[in-house]
C-alpha cells in the first residue's frame, strides 16, 4: 500500500489535474459535464465531499459551476492541488474518513473510489451522506478506452527498465562504461522490438537519454541524479498503470458495491456504461453510479 501510494504522490506531484483524461480532449469536456450538470442542481452552502480527489479535476468543476458550494476533496496521497474555495486533505484514506456520520449532502469520486477497499470505502461514504443526498460515482470499467489504452504501456515501461535495457545502458554509459555510440545502437535496436513505442513514454526517454549526454559534458553527477530520478518516476508510472488495471470493475462487482451501499441505507440506480464521442461510434469511459440516502 505504501508502493501504490508513492505512485499516485509523485505524480500529483507533477502538477496532473486528471488521472488519465486529457481535460483539452472531448473526452475531458463531456465527464466536466457530469460534474458541470450536478452542481447545477445543488442548493446554495451544499456540503460537497470529493473521494480520491487527486489534484481537484471534479472538485474545482463543482466550484466554478455553483461558487455557493462548501466543498471538501480528500486523497491519500500527498496532492499539490490549486488554491481555491475547496478544502483539501491529503493523507487521508478514504476508508478512514475523519468527518461525523451526515456531514455531507453529496458524495462524489471520478476515477478513485475503486482504488480503496471498496466494501470499507462505501460504508464510509455512506456513513457520511445525511439524509436525502446524492451520490455519483464514476468507476473504471476494464474494457473502457482509457484502460485499455494505459495498459499497453505497461509492457513498454518494463522493457525500458528491463536489466540491462535501455536505462541500464544510459547509466553504464554515464559513468563511461559504454561509449555513446553503443548506446545509439542500443536505442535504434530497442525501436526494432515490437514492444509499442508511444510519444508519452519513449518518445520522452529518448529526448532525455539526449539531454543527459549533453548534461555529462558539464555535471556529470547531475547526470546521474536526473538518470535516477526519471528512472524513479516511469517505475512509479508503471506501478500507477498496473494499480489501474486491478482497480477496474467488472459487472459483477458493480453488482456487489451496489449491495454493499443498499446494506448502508444508500440506494443506487441501475449502473450505467458512460460513453463519449459520437453516437455512431461511442466510447466506453467507465461505469457511472448514481444514487441517494
């Protein structure tokens, strides 16, 4: 648990609002409509409480659509999110939520939920729902767009980090063991593999293989420590990816959650597939959860 939650610190860390959406894509602007919709119906001084917050995606959407609402975001890892009228908690397991039973009149959670305990998570959230609120949940679903997409890149990540792949060579190669045109070599062949080679992840590993030769002309020991530091955060990305993975619920565990909130006095309507793009070719995002105490 403290490997999973060390992913998800360093990279709320980076400065990310969404945890796997472009916010400039279609994508980004129709689940801000979810959130953008519900904050329409809220009365003035709503008390609003975000799980799995992250750096505030859903949470600064409420408050720009409805400035009358008292928001709270809480994530477990360490978030650096915007200043604004939301409060934030980090550190904070959602499992464990520090608040008295009713606080809120409104839970939500955009991709977060389901990374906890979900029995424990659901109780809680339903401990602190008062009378008559409202819940939304939007959860991974294994076959949506977005999992399938991220979970290519796991295979990528482990070949660049492989023993003796392509970072090990970058590190012998910093410390002269392996002349740069071995290491050329090296990278030319890694693009000959058949593993997927997507901009986000090799396309930034080559450009900063290029930055960190040039950099051990000058400081050959800031060399080492950006070597160790990139190499620290696309381990840690893998990890977040795989955490990903074993988050997203099937049909039947929806199946199961939906008892699990019913049993806590929670009553969620039959679960929807939420989908983007256009209706003759919709993708599928993931399982959206409503409901009310």
């Amino acid at each position: 648990m403290v490997e999973a939650v060390s992913a998800w610190t360093r990279y709320w860390q980076t400065g990310q609002r969404h945890s796997c959406i472009n916010t400039q894509t279609s994508d980004g602007a129709e689940l801000a409509k979810i959130w953008t919709d519900l904050a329409m119906t809220l009365r003035n001084g709503a008390r609003v409480l975000d799980l799995a917050t992250g750096n505030g995606a859903v949470t600064e959407q409420l408050a720009k659509s409805n400035q009358g609402l008292h928001i709270t975001g809480v994530d477990q890892a360490e978030i650096t999110p915007p200043r604004s009228q939301v409060s934030y908690l980090g550190n904070t397991n959602i499992t464990q939520l520090p608040f008295v039973d009713s606080s809120f009149d409104v839970v939500t959670s955009q991709f977060g939920f389901e990374y906890a305990l979900q029995p424990a998570a659901a109780l809680e959230a339903s401990r602190v729902l008062a009378d008559g609120g409202q819940m939304c949940l939007l959860l991974h679903h294994p076959q949506s767009v977005i999992v399938e997409s991220n979970m290519l890149k796991i295979p990528e990540i482990k070949a660049l980090l492989r023993p003796d792949g392509l970072l090990d060579k970058c590190r012998d190669c910093l410390h002269n063991q392996l002349p740069f045109a071995d290491l050329e070599a090296a990278g030319q062949a890694y693009l000959a593999t058949s593993t997927l080679h997507s901009r986000q992840i090799t396309g930034q590993v080559f450009e900063a293989i290029g930055i960190l030769h040039q950099l051990k002309q000058k400081t050959p020991a800031s060399a080492h420590e950006h070597l160790e530091t990139l190499v620290g955060r696309l381990s840690a990305e893998g990890d977040r990816l795989q955490q990903m993975r074993d988050a997203a619920v099937s049909e039947d565990q929806v199946k199961t959650l939906t008892l699990t909130f019913a049993e806590a006095g929670v009553t969620l309507a039959a679960p929807e597939k939420f989908h983007s793009g256009h209706a003759d070719q919709p993708a599928l995002i993931g399982w959206l959860l409503r409901g009310s105490r």
